[in-house]
C-alpha cells in the first residue's frame, strides 16, 4: 500500500522526550503509519486521502508547544523592556521637575503610555485568567498597573514596571547560569586533529573524523573523539566524564573518552565513536532531559504560589474597603510570592544537576534530587558495586619443598579453558608475571568441585594427574596432609592444588573491596543513612565476612538478580531506598529503588541507561557527593520559601498599614525574588567542600 507523507515545519526543535513522546500520540490517531520529528520538522505517514482530525489536532498541539518556546522572554527581551521603561521613568521625572504644568496636562497620555507598555502583562495576565479560569502573577502586575492608572498615578506602574524588568533580567541571567554550564562541556575547543594515515599524521577537521579512522593526541592536546589506545602512554585528565581530578594512565588497550585532555605523552587512538555519538554528547543530552524532569516540589511550589495570588487580590480588596487608599492597594498589588517561589525553585534543581554533572554524576531528573535529599536507607550490590568486581589472588601457601610458581602454573594449565572467575583470577595473575602456561593433555570439569587434568613435566617441574578445586574435593579424591598448611587468611575463597593426589598448595583468592568505601559508608551514615544493607548472589560465608568487614547493619546472600527488586519493594516499605548496583544485571532493583545509583565508568553507556543517577567514576566518594547535592539542594529550598514568604508577608502587612509606599514595596518584592534565584544558584560553585556540609548551615 502507499503512504502519504506530509511534513510539518516547527517553531524550534522538540527535546528528546517530547519526540518520543510526540510520535507516540500521533501514531496512536486514526490512519497514522509513522510519525518523527527531525530538527524543526516533523514528518507525518499516513493512509487515505487526508490525514484524520485526530491527527490534525495533535500536530496544532505539537506545534504550539514549539511556538511557545520561540516566544518565551529571553534576557535580551528583558534588558530592552528594563531600558526602554528605565528612560521612560527618567523622562517623566524630568519633566515633571522642570515643567510641572505640562506634566501634569499629559496625565492621559502618560497613562496611555503606560498601559502600552505593559501590554504584555495584560495579555498573559488576563489572558491566562480566561483561559486556566485562575489568576497568575502577571494577572496581579496587570491588575497593579491597571490600579495605578485609575487613581491616576501612572508613574508607579512605570517605576513597577522597570523594576520588574531589570529583576527578571538580573533572574534569568542567574537561572542560566546553570544550563550554561551543561552547554559548554560540548564546547571542546578544538577544530583539527592529527589523523594517522599510512604512518604520517596530517592535521584534518575533527568534522572529517569516522569510525575506524587513527589518530595521534600529544600533550596538551583535547581528545575529541571516543575510542581505544593502539600505542603509547599518557596520562589523560577525563574530569568531564568522571570528575575525577587525578589524571588516569592510558596505555595500549584503554578506552579514551571525548573531552579529555592529554596531560602528559602522547597516544595513537583507533576512533569508535564522533560527534554525537560519544560519551560526553551522551552526558549532555542526558542531562538536559534531566532538567525538563520536574521534581515534586517544584509542581508544590507552583501551587502553593498559585493560592497566594488570589489571596493578595483579596488582600488589596479589603484593604481598599477598609482605608479606600489607592496606594495602600498598590502596596499589596506590587506584591507577589509567585516569582520567588517558582524561580529558585527551579533554579535549585536546574542549578543542583549541572553541578553534579561537573563532578560526573548524572541525575535524570528533579525528582531524583529530591530523593537523594530524603534517603535514610542505603542497599548496596556486593560484586562490582561494594568490591572491585575483579578477583584476585590474595596469598599462596605451599608445602616445602614446592615453589609458588610451580604451583600456580599446574593450576593454570589445569584452568586454562575455564572461565570461572576463580579460574580468571590465576590465568591474571600468571599474564602479569610473564609466566609461560604448560599445555595439558586433558582436562575434565568436576561440576561444583574443580578441575581434573593431565599435565607434562615442563620447564625442570613435574607433571602428572592435576586436581584443582575446593577441599571436599581433595577430601573425596584422598588427596593425603591437607591440613599440612596453615591459613590465617580470612577469605574463603580457597583452592586447593594436589598432583598425584599430593597436596601441593592452596591458593587463596578474594574479590577486594573498593578503596574509600568504608570511608565513604560511614560518612553516608553521618549525613542522614540509618541503615545499610547488602544484596549478593554470593555465599552467605562470604557476605557475612563483607557485611563484618564494612560494618553493615544486614545483609541478603544467594539472592538473584531478578529477587533483589523484591528485597528492595520490601525495604521500601518502611524507608526511602538509594539502591547501589553496577547498573547491569541490578537493573530491576535500580528501578524499583526510590532513586537507583549506577557506581563505575566500566561500562558507561549500559550504566547511563539503567540507573536514575549515574557515577561515572570509579571513586566511592561519589557516592556521597550525590547525597550532599540532594541535602543542600532541598535545604537551599527550603530557606527560600522561608525567606519569600517571610519577606513578602511582611512588606504586605507594611504596605496595608501604609508605612511604606508602592515604589518600596515593589523594591522589597524584587529584590526578594533575586536574592533567592542567586542563593539557589549558588548550588554551582565549585570545590569539594562545598558538597560535604553540616545539613542545615548553609
């Protein structure tokens, strides 16, 4: 069948989610095939002669989505309307100093110059009073004006009018403060690379970049591309994708990220990912979907400032019944909570997930902000999360007589083809030593026990009948003296080597704990954790020495992947869960948490999708950096609400009473507004000891 295509130019471009979102709604109406939008156009494929008016209407919704963002006020909008009614102001006051009399014969054309003026705020005011059925705080500074004009005092809108405009400048230059800093981090200030090409490097556009493609970086150099290190050595500060500010060692074989800069040596680079492709584009589209996530008290703040509008209307109302003083009216009307509360509110969430970008954490959304803020229960993955998630060999006993050596190589060659991790963790130890493994003749599995294998006499040692595994293995081969070796090491993790079922050793191996996570968990538990709790498909042996080890209050062993959600549905249920995992196989868990943590940079892009807040560095610590940002941005919050109702209250019990006049009340109430748009804004000043405070002394 054939399809009809019809494309639909946009205002501006539609953010991720709101295509995603937009495709959806237009595919579920009548005759609609396919639906996506592109850039500022939207492309629609539908069957039949005309599209359904299903279809049409939400193409006009979609549409007037996009216009609205075009036509939202810029700050070159507000600096023009500041200085237009600031020389405006000035005129009229000095004309009225020099020639009183005129002044006051244009009293009807001041007015009319007023009401000009502020015909935007007439427009939103009332038109979003007609059209909601309630009133804003435009429908407040309309009515003001409005009110000014009446008792014919003009000049105090005018003076309302330029102090609102130079607020809302001074407001929203604050407010972007925060998008700003997201923005710049694809700013990677650098136009040419050194492109690899038959041995000669030649410098081309980093636009002519594609996969597959060789590079070389060299000191002081950006990377702008994503891909792995061929040849050479350097060490590379990657702060925009980890925020770490230790530069990491690159050699042969380590990834390289977009946005990192060679600090030290030089690296010949296979490019894998370019552009759009790569990690920090990743971080930065993330982050700005994360910031059109509203938060829940953000969506309070908005209602609350809501009800308090009609409440100063009905304030100026008996105001003006009891005193029928116009200026005592204007008083209460110049007078809003609405932009105190809304601006730094947002301002606080947008500011709080930039902030934590910079450091390498990505938060999804508002709301996960506000539940870093109100955690008091932390469950924690074992394998990978609470560990380093690669095990090692952490001692090796011998009977005498019987080198190291010996013994490990019979072990490897006997695990050679095994991909058991205890088995990974030998075949990594002998590649570090530059050990050469001895080819067996055969090998068999022993399930749930070991490895059985025959192996030649190689390099002066002697071969024979290999058996590698747990003890009840040895015990139930009659392998002779097992208790010949004393072990004071803790780990359970034991393997046991016997040939010619002789004991020759036992190798003990252990996944090791993440450097700072004790001390990361017991500065969690000073900031707000009551209760820490492991989930492991490991051995309760080895979870309970963990859970000993790192002082945690309970612990689940042998729990699978798919269970661990239930533990953490039943956690829920008397607490504010932040689940920590590797954000891979602890997905459901991460997603039924009230907010889920992905901890480590291995595999960043799975991480990114899976978790609501990702740390893309290795280092614990970030862990506790994403539970400060969430304290102190609810704490800056909750000041402001304080300060704006506190403040605003009182300027309107002073203007009823009329110890001050309109053009105070309108200073109070704006600078009110700035001073906490700038408070929530300082969320954004750098350095660490600014995420590690008292709660509560900010």
């Amino acid at each position: 069948m054939n399809y009809r295509l019809v494309s639909v130019p946009l205002a501006s471009e539609l953010s991720h989610e709101a295509r995603l979102l937009a495709g959806a709604r237009l595919r579920a109406a009548r005759g609609v095939v396919s639906a996506a939008a592109d850039g500022k156009t939207l492309r629609v494929w539908y069957r039949g002669m005309r599209l359904s008016d299903a279809a049409m209407r939400q193409i006009q919704r979609i549409r007037e989505k996009t216009e609205e963002r075009v036509s939202e006020p810029k700050m070159e909008d507000y600096r023009r309307d500041a200085l237009i009614s600031l020389g405006v102001f000035a005129a009229m006051k000095l004309l009225e100093k020099n020639a009183p009399g005129a002044y006051v014969g244009l009293r009807f054309l001041r007015s009319i110059l007023v009401l000009g003026m502020a015909r935007g705020l007439f427009k939103s005011g009332y038109g979003g009073l007609i059209r909601d059925r309630r009133p804003n705080a435009d429908t407040l500074t309309a009515t003001a004006v409005a009110a000014s004009v009446l008792s014919g005092r003009p000049e105090s809108s005018l003076s309302l009018l330029t102090l609102s405009n130079v607020a809302e400048m001074l407001t929203s230059y604050a407010a972007e403060r925060a998008r700003r800093q997201i923005s710049g981090l694809l700013n990677l200030n650098q136009r040419f690379v050194w492109l690899v090409d038959g041995g000669v490097e030649r410098k081309v556009p980093v636009e002519s970049l594609k996969a597959g493609d060789m590079i070389a970086a060299h000191s002081g150099e950006m990377i702008c591309i994503d891909g792995r290190v061929l040849e050479g050595s350097a060490a590379v500060n990657q702060s925009s994708i980890t925020g770490e500010s230790n530069p990491a060692m690159k050699q042969e074989k380590s990834r390289v990220y977009a946005g990192s800069v060679v600090e030290a040596g030089e690296l010949t680079i296979l490019v894998e990912k370019v552009g759009k492709d790569t990690s920090l584009a990743h971080i930065v589209h993330l982050v700005e979907e994360a910031q059109a996530q509203r938060a829940p008290v953000q969506n309070f703040a908005d209602q609350m400032a809501n009800l308090l509008v009609p409440v100063s209307l009905l304030g100026a109302v008996v105001v003006y019944g009891a005193t029928r003083d116009w200026q005592r009216v204007l008083n209460l009307l110049f007078i809003d909570f609405s932009c105190g509360l809304k601006l730094s509110t947002a301002t606080a969430i947008s500011a709080a997930i930039a902030a934590a970008a910079k450091k390498g954490i990505l938060v999804k959304g508002g709301n996960y902000i506000e539940a870093l803020a109100e955690a008091d229960t932390l469950v924690l993955d074992k394998t990978g999360t609470l560990t380093v998630g690669v095990p090692q060999i952490s001692f090796i006993r011998t009977v005498e007589g019987v080198s190291e050596k010996e013994t490990v190589l019979l072990a490897a060659s006997a695990e050679m083809h095994s991909v058991h991790p205890l088995a990974v963790a030998i075949q990594k130890y002998v590649r570090e030593k530059a050990w050469e493994v001895p080819q067996h003749k055969s090998s068999e599995t022993i399930v749930a026990r070991g490895m059985k294998a025959s192996v030649p006499d190689f390099d002066g040692f002697k071969g024979g009948s290999v058996l590698v595994g747990s003890r009840k293995f040895m015990e139930e081969s009659k392998v002779k003296k097992l208790d010949d070796i004393t072990i004071e090491d803790k780990s359970p993790n034991r393997i046991y080597v016997a040939r010619d079922k002789k004991l020759l050793g036992v190798i003990g191996i252990n996944d090791p704990i993440r450097p700072k996570m004790k001390k990361t968990l017991n500065q969690m538990r000073r900031h707000g954790i009551d209760e820490i709790v492991m989930l492991t498909g490991d051995s309760k042996e080895v979870a309970a020495q963990v859970a000993q080890d790192m002082d945690i209050d309970s612990f689940y062993a042998e729990v699978l992947p798919e269970d661990k959600a239930n533990y953490v549905q039943k956690l829920k249920e008397r607490g504010c869960i932040m689940m920590v995992g590797d954000g891979i196989n602890d997905a459901p868990a991460l997603a039924f948490a009230n907010v889920g943590v992905s901890l480590g940079g291995q595999q960043t892009d799975i991480a990114a999708e899976s978790g609501a807040v990702t740390i893309r560095s290795e280092d614990p610590e970030g862990l506790m950096t994403a539970l400060s940002i969430g304290r102190r941005t609810m704490s800056l919050i909750r000041q402001n609400f304080t300060a704006t109702i506190t403040v605003n209250s009182a300027a309107m019990l002073l203007g009823a009473l009329g110890k001050i006049n309109p053009l105070w009340a309108a200073i109070i109430h704006n600078t009110a507004t700035l001073a906490v748009v700038l408070n929530s804004a300082r969320i954004l000043g750098s350095g660490k000891k600014k995420f590690l405070p008292h709660i509560g002394l900010f």
